[in-house]
C-alpha cells in the first residue's frame, strides 16, 4: 500500500508540473495560424486543440485519480496525462510527415 501511495504522489506531482509547464505553450498556439493558409489545414488544427486539451487532461490527469481513489482502477486515471502527451506528438509528428514542418500545408 505504501508503494502505490508513494506512486501516486510521484504521478501527480509529474501531472501538475505538465499542465503548469505547457501553459507558455497554450499561450502563444494562436500563432501558428500566423502562415496564409493554415487556418484551413487539419492537422494544425489538430495540433492547437491538442495544445488546448494539454492542460485540462493534465489537471484531470492529476486531481481525479485522488477524488477516485476507492476504486481499483482508479490509478489508470493517470493515463489522461499519457492521452494528453500522446496526442500533442501524434498532431507534431502528422505535421512533419504530411506538412514538411509548415504549418500552412495544404
């Protein structure tokens, strides 16, 4: 029991540190529709909602696992982070291949 208590903690405490972390980022993702065109492609559009949902799922990431923590599954509530960070570099990684790296690909 002690273990998971300490793993918890540790899960948490990564969970806050990420969703506090990419609030610079969340900030300044209006500015990759800045390039003609990007506001039309899907894939950036992608990649600022995936932004936007980076500190939400973070903080649930973080906060549901402790108001759960009765039930047996309550740990994989963790993995919201996981979702989060997984998805962020699926949209980067779309982006590279589909894209070139721009953001205005059509």
């Amino acid at each position: 029991m002690t273990h998971k208590k300490g793993l918890r903690i540790t899960l948490t405490i990564i969970s806050i540190l990420g969703a506090l972390l990419s609030l610079p980022m969340v900030m300044m993702s209006p500015m990759m529709f800045d390039a003609p065109g990007s506001e039309n492609n899907p894939i950036t559009q992608l990649m600022f909602y995936s932004l936007l949902a980076f500190p939400a799922l973070c903080l649930m990431g973080g906060i549901l696992p402790w108001i759960f923590k009765r039930h047996a599954i309550s740990i994989w509530l963790y993995a919201l982070s996981g979702l989060a960070v997984g998805l962020f570099f699926a949209a980067v990684v779309l982006l590279q291949i589909q894209c070139g790296r721009n953001f205005s690909c059509s």
